[in-house]
C-alpha cells in the first residue's frame, strides 16, 4: 500500500537546529485552517478567517500560500499523511490480503472517530475544494483501489474480479462514510468495519467470506458456527449496543491481542499490540476488565504471579463484531 507520508503540521522540520520562523507560522495556518473548515465548513473557509485564527498577517499567508484552495490543498495533505501513518503501519503489520485489508480500514474508522475535525474535511469538504484537491483525491482512490486488486488477485477465491472492482469498492467505501458523516448519525464510523469488509470480500472471496466478515464470525468445524458465539445465550445480539466505551483502533488490536493468545500477561498482550507504554497497557486492561470485556485468571503483580486475560462471552462477541477475533482461514492465505 503506497500512500505519501508527510510529516504532521504540528511538528515543524528543525533547520540548523531551530525551527524556521516561516515553518511555524504554516504550521499555524494549516492549523487554524482544519479549525475554520471544522466550523465553518470549506465554502466559508476564507483567508481571514484563516489569518485572524493563525493571528498571522494577509501578507504571510500569501507568502506562502498562492490561494485558499492551495492553503486547503496543504491541509488535505498533511491530515492524510497522518492518517496514512496509521492505515499502512497496521496494514504492514497483518499477514493474509483479507486481514490486511480489515486492520488498515479498521484504522481509517478509528482515524476518523478520533478525529472528528478532519473527518469532514477529508471525506465531505474535499469534493468541493478545487480541481487540484480533487485530483489529489482520485489519486489516492487509485491507488487504494489498484491495493484491493492487487491483493485480491493472490487471494484464493471464486475467480479474478472484473477490472475496476478495487476502484469501484473504494468508492462505495467512502461512499458510505462520507453519507454517514453528512447524516451526522449516532454511533461511531468503526461500527461499519463487519458491513464494509463484507462487501470488500465478496467479489475477492465469495459469498461465505463476507457472510463471516458480516457477522463477525469465523468458520469451524461445527457447522460454520463459532463455538463462542454457540456458548452464548443470546448470539444475534447487537454486542455494542449500550456499550460505554468509545472504541479506538488501539482498543481493537488489545482485544485481538487478547483472543489470539488467551492467557496472557500484560507484557505480552502490550507486545502483540504494539503498546509500547506499560502504564498505558495497565489502564486499558483494567477497564477492558471494568466493562466485563475481558477477565483475569492469574493473581497479579501483588501475589508475585503475572495476570492471565482472556476474553469473557462479551468480549468475544465484541471482538468477532469488529473483526479482532483471529480468523485462521485468513492467516493461511
């Protein structure tokens, strides 16, 4: 997946070892202009809003910029240069075409639920912001959509897709967000990870592989059913309904980090996650544990011992809901 990185507009290049005037005052720009966009929305995003904002004269935004549109162009680049850095890195980190797939768009909802500000700016304001913004955008599209074919093509399944298929699904992905976003519905954009990925696998793998990515569910040698979800009394259940969480990429790759290896500690669970920060880890067990998401079969730190987490009936349906339940038929691709 080859999507330019860029470096974010809140960390500014050092030259000679202190950071250029000119640097900071784009950087505040780009800034104030993700602010007046977010309230304002693109048609209204004009230079003095920008300017007053940035507390930056007329004369410095044209110093640097030629226009709005190609101070919105800057903004648009950055944001998805951030977004990119999350998408790619939990894309490279998956082995099988559908589970990569699944964790880099799971990123991109996470990306989006994080960061509301820019979401509209990326999916919603940038149809309307120029010929050069759009450009940038098709192109992007193109690329993700050769990804999806690409991929796919390797992947096994029930024949080569017809031409456009990876543009066409890239399409309809963004399609679908941009709706939700515009609706300003309830709910956050991860939600729509089991629905997207079953239309994303269909063409590729059949109608089986996206009934699974539908439900959440993973194959077995019991009839198709998952014997978690057969052990749970109330299986259809929609299993983030009323749940108090806000549920971030981080949260996902912990609870798939817990059902691939039931059992283990926190170090190792921070590991498979790439949760660097042990304090971060605790926090986040622990309210994993507060919401009956997960359980602790060890003693603790206290007791001398290490913890043991494993997922309750909950999680698991949590975790099969968003597709962080290991799915072995994938992993074998």
């Amino acid at each position: 997946m080859s999507v330019v990185r860029r470096r974010p507009a809140s960390i500014p290049a050092r030259r000679g070892g202190s950071i250029a005037v000119s640097e900071l005052q784009r950087a505040r720009m780009l800034r104030s202009a993700v602010a007046v966009v977010s309230e304002h929305g693109y048609g209204h995003m004009s230079v003095a809003r920008i300017t007053d904002r940035a507390r930056v004269s007329r004369r410095t935004f044209y110093e640097i910029f030629t226009d709005r549109e190609d101070c919105f162009l800057a903004v648009f680049d950055d944001v998805l240069g951030q977004a990119a850095e999350s998408v790619v890195g939990s894309y490279e980190r998956e082995r099988g075409w559908l589970e990569q797939v699944r964790a880099g768009l799971a990123a991109l909802l996470a990306f989006l639920d994080e960061r509301p500000e820019v979401a509209s700016l990326l999916i919603i304001d940038a149809l309307g912001a120029g010929p050069r913004v759009l450009r940038r955008r098709a192109d992007v599209m193109a690329r993700l959509g050769a990804t999806l074919d690409a991929g796919g093509a390797r992947a096994k399944g029930t024949g080569r897709p017809p031409e456009l298929t990876g543009e066409g699904l890239v399409g309809a992905v963004f399609s679908v967000i941009h709706t939700r976003l515009q609706a300003k519905r309830p709910g956050p954009l991860l939600e729509l990870l089991g629905p997207l990925m079953g239309m994303i696998a269909l063409p590729y793998r059949g109608a089986a592989a996206a009934r699974r990515e539908l439900r959440g569910t993973r194959a077995s040698s019991s009839g198709g059913k998952d014997p978690a979800a057969v052990r749970d009394p109330q299986p259809l259940a929609d299993p983030l309904a009323g749940l108090p969480m806000r549920l971030t990429y981080r949260t996902l790759r912990v609870l798939g980090a817990v059902a691939e290896s039931p059992g283990a500690s926190n170090r190792e669970i921070a590991e498979r996650a790439g949760v660097a920060d042990a304090g971060q880890i605790s926090k986040l067990l622990a309210r994993l544990d507060r919401l009956g998401l997960i359980c602790n079969g060890g003693r603790g730190h206290s007791h001398g011992e290490s913890n043991a987490w494993a997922l309750t009936a909950l999680g698991r349906r949590v975790a099969q809901r968003l597709g962080a339940a290991p799915r072995t038929e994938d992993r074998a691709v």
